[in-house]
C-alpha cells in the first residue's frame, strides 16, 4: 500500500487532475466514518458536509458496506437494459412506497442527480407534449447542459459554457428574508410571470427545490409550493421536486414535500439514496413515467446493481435507525445554538432550514448586503480547526450545516463550539 502525506498528493494532482475540478480542502481524506474524516496525516475533520448531503446514514455504514461487499462478490455489472435484476426492481419498488402520493407510480434509475434532473424534464415534455420548463432564481440541477440552463448562478457553473438548452424560463422564488413576501402573495408573483411571458399553455413542467439547496437553502415562505403545485395541475403541467439534496430524511422527513402535503407528479432523487454509492431516480406518477416509448430511457451504468445494493441497505438503516426523528433532533440543536450566536454576531441575517438542512445567511450589519469576503473568512478559520463546513448561496455568503444523521450529541457541539469560536476571530 502507497501511503503518502496530503502535501505530496496535493504536488502530485497538480499535475495530474485537471483545474477546473475544485476542492474545499487541501488535505486528502483516508477514512471515515459517523461524522468525522481523518486525512491521510492522521488529522480529523467534524464532517458537517456528509459529502454535500449524500451520506446520510454516516460513511462505511455497516450495512451498507455488507450489502456492497456481497453484491460485489456475485456481479458487478450487466447493464439493467441488456440483462436485468432483481435489485434495481426493488430500489424502484421502495421509491414508489416512500414518495409522496397514494397513486400508482413507476422509477427509473439513474447515475447522478443532474441526470435525473434531465430525464424527468424529457420525461414532462413527452408525456405532456409541451417544451416550457419553469424553474427559479437561486435554484441550482446540476452541470450537464440541460441542467446548466435550469441552474440560475453564473459562477463557478455556468460561465464560459454555453450556449445553453432552451424553453427554460426563469420564475420570481419566494425568499423570506429578502422578499417580505408570504407564500401565497410568492407565488401569484412568479404565476403572473408564467402566465405572460410563457404562456400556461406551453408550460410542460415547474420544477422545483422544496427547499434550495446551493442556491442558499432558501425555504419557500408556507404556502409557495402548494400554489404552484395547484396552479400546474389545473393548468395541464407536471410539477417537479427536486429531492436531491432535501431527500431521505434530510429535512427531518423522508422527502421535504410532505412538510406541506405537496404531492408531485414526478420526483428526482439521488444523494442520500445509497449511502456514497452513485445512484440517482426519477419516481412518478404512474401514466406519466410510462407515457415515454420503450427504450427511451435508460442508460448503460444506470441503477449498478452494487449502487442498488447499497441503496436497499441505506433505506433500511434509516428505518431501523428512524433517521428522520434525528434530522429532527440535529436541526433542533443546530437552530438553538445558532440563534444564540445571531443574537451574539449582527452579521448573521437569518437562521433558517428544516430538520438537518440548517443555514444561516450572513450580511453586513444592519443591511441585507451580502458579505462573501467574512463567510470565506469563517469558513477557512473553521477548517483549520477542524471542521469541515460549507458554504452556498447566489452571493456566497451563506453557511449550510449537513453532517450525517448519525453524528453524535459530542460532534455536534465540539463542531457549533468551533464555529463560534471562528465568529468570534473574524466577525
């Protein structure tokens, strides 16, 4: 076994990995596992990341890693479109258990989150046949072409890279803090824009974060997205939630639509679905996934059967472990503490999110002005403490909270303990 210090990999990447691939740090993991990683140098990081919401139910999660190593054992791969198995039918049997809405539904699988992003869009346009695509400021799906055009922030996604996919228009987002507005008043807002510079008739899907997620993780003011999901079903569209990051007990139940009984026609999923492995899923209604023509979904690496493996063993650990009640009882900690330092720091606008989903807005004091130069501030404090976290947002100037669902009371602490210490030092 090769081992070497982050210093010396870091060296050796330069020169191997392509500069466009970003990282948050420097120093290269070499295990982990609950919430913590330790980097090849033997330093350990709080993990309020998870992998940017992926590993919910904590990295190498016991099951998860029996489930992959057995899979591995009897086949690694046949392409589910040339010789199917059992696996990949129960994945998509489970999604159509857990996702809002007591009607018939049907999955497909996928690699990424982007990509099911970009299936569900073909799957609206051919099902409805219609071309418009509503989508929001501050939202973000991915980085492929298609998604690119739905994702709102120029910079790092899509600068440079265009021109982009079109019938993409972009609608008003409700965001409390900056808005003032209420969920219903958001919305007849952003339908007043459909409605005249689109066209209802045109309109073969919204789609939409339940709550945003790179874009800020803006939470919708109560009211938004069931206006939305009402205005697309009596207008012949598709509305479609973006799961990806708010899925699987992240927001403190199994999808966040179901905080305000929004049923969506279709869902995309991946992240947290198969505890690290790459495994992504458009789940929906019934006549709506199979209105698209046999073989016109699909793709070669898409629902592996060791991804499918991992996702079964994901999806029952958060069962046995209930991970939704501790989606709950992180954010419950997370918010207490950090509305004790918005009432200590008058940098931090707003304390918001739902379950383990937390951010807090910074701006300059007394202003809504967005302050990016004191969060990357922080932010690089905090890691050199020794704790990962992450920043978001349109003007980069918020903080979101992911540690996995089974970080311990002790990490928890240790990690908000270092976070003020890091406002203290810079705020």
């Amino acid at each position: 076994m090769i081992v070497s210090t982050s210093s010396e990999i870091h060296a050796r990447r330069t020169g191997a990995v392509a500069r466009g691939v970003g990282s948050v740090l420097s120093s290269y993991v070499d295990r982990a596992s609950g919430g913590t990683l330790t980097d090849v140098d033997g330093r350990e990081w709080i993990d309020f990341a998870a992998g940017i919401a992926v590993t919910n139910v904590g990295n190498s999660a016991p099951a998860v890693v029996a489930a992959v190593r057995e899979q591995v054992e009897r086949f690694t791969h046949t392409c589910f479109m040339v010789t199917p198995y059992e696996s990949y039918v129960a994945v998509c049997e489970q999604l159509n258990s857990l996702t809002p809405g007591g009607f018939e539904k049907r999955s497909a699988l996928f690699n990424s989150g982007a990509e099911a992003v970009e299936n569900a869009v073909k799957i609206a346009r051919y099902a409805t046949g219609r071309q418009a695509v509503i989508v929001f400021e501050h939202g973000y799906h991915g980085r492929t072409n298609l998604t690119m055009a739905l994702t709102a922030k120029n910079m790092p996604y899509k600068h440079g890279f265009g021109p982009f996919a079109p019938e993409v228009y972009r609608a008003p987002m409700s965001y409390p803090l900056r808005d003032g507005l209420t969920g219903e008043q958001a919305a007849a807002r952003a339908i007043d824009v459909i409605t005249t510079q689109v066209g209802a008739q045109n309109v073969a899907a919204i789609v939409i974060e339940p709550i945003q997620g790179e874009g800020g993780f803006v939470v919708p003011a109560p009211g938004f997205l069931p206006a939305l999901a009402s205005w697309a079903s009596a207008n012949g569209a598709l509305f479609v939630a973006d799961e990806i990051q708010t899925g699987f007990c992240r927001t403190g139940d199994w999808f966040a639509s179901e905080h305000e009984q929004v049923v969506p026609d279709l869902i995309t999923t991946a992240k947290g679905i198969a505890g690290g492995l790459p495994l992504a899923a458009v789940t929906g209604r019934a006549e709506v996934m199979d209105a698209v023509h046999v073989g016109g979904l699909g793709g070669t690496y898409g629902g592996n059967p060791i991804a499918c493996a991992a996702a079964l063993a994901s999806i029952e650990t958060m069962r046995e472990l209930d991970l939704a009640a501790a989606a709950r009882r992180i954010g419950g900690v997370l918010t207490e503490r950090l509305t004790t330092l918005a009432d200590k720091y008058p940098q931090i606008a707003q304390v918001r999110g739902r379950g383990a989903m937390i951010a807090i807005e910074l701006t300059k004091p007394g202003t809504l002005d967005p302050d990016p130069i004191l969060t990357g501030a922080v932010n690089k404090v905090c890691h050199a403490a020794g704790l990962l976290t992450l920043t978001c947002g349109t003007w980069g100037n918020v903080f979101r909270f992911l540690p996995p669902l089974v970080i311990s009371d002790d990490e928890l602490d240790r990690g908000l303990t270092i976070l003020d210490q890091a406002l203290a030092t810079t705020a």
